[in-house]
C-alpha cells in the first residue's frame, strides 16, 4: 500500500511513527510537503547500491549510526552519519547505506521515489522496493 497521508497540519510524534512498525527498509510516510514525502524507516544491515536519476536524497539519522558508501567521480568513499547527523546525496550519484547496528532514520524525497532508486543492484528479501507506506 502507497500514499500520502492526510497528516498537513497535524503533529506526528516520530517516535510513536517508529514504533507503529517492526519492518527494516520499509519506509513510513509520515507527512508531506508540497510535492515531498517525509519518510520514516528502520534499517538494519545493508541496502543495495542504487541512483536516483533526477533527484537528490536527504537522510536525517534520528537514531544510530548510519553510513552511506557513494560512488562518485573522483572514486569511493564512504560517510558516517551519527544520531542527529544529516546528508544529502546529489542526483545521480550511486549509494548504498547501511546500518552494521541498526538505525532510525528520516528522508526527504519526492512523493513517488522509489526506494531502490531508478538503477539498483538484485534486489534483496529484506529491502522493500516501495514508494513508501501509509503510517497506520
């Protein structure tokens, strides 16, 4: 199930949002704005290396640590986004994050991106391909 909730000018508690669901890699929409989705998700382990064609991704850690490889013109490298920590990843560029202890983390994205990007390795059981869930 996808959509955007009826949430605009409603608080959300985002840690009551996390603990409505157990699924890692499996995003809850938990508001938008304009044409934008506010995601929540668990993640654990990692996701898959993907690219988003025509969008940036911004990824705000709320708890844990989270770490996002990237692929980029000059080569490899990697980013450490402890709790409170945020990064953008640039349209275009492949990434693949992953949280060795787990995390909880919020993303920015427009309402219809999907989760393992526009190009993206075999996707594996426990990542969800989605454009997001409907926080219950």
């Amino acid at each position: 199930m996808t959509s955007t909730p009826a949430r605009r000018g409603e608080p959300v508690s985002l840690s009551a949002a996390l603990a409505s669901f157990d699924e890692l890699w499996s995003p809850r929409i938990v508001t938008a704005v304009n044409d934008y989705d506010v995601r929540v998700a668990k993640v654990e382990g990692e996701h898959v290396w993907h690219v988003h064609d025509h969008t940036d991704e911004f990824f705000l850690v709320l708890e844990g640590e989270l770490t996002i490889a990237l692929r980029e013109p000059a080569g490899e490298r990697t980013v450490v986004l402890p709790k409170g920590s945020v990064c953008t990843v640039p349209r275009g560029t492949e990434h693949k994050p992953s949280a060795p202890a787990g995390a909880s983390i919020l993303m920015f994205e427009p309402t219809g991106t999907l989760t393992v990007g526009d190009r993206h390795e075999e996707i594996p059981a426990h990542v969800d391909a989605t454009t997001g869930h409907a926080l219950d």
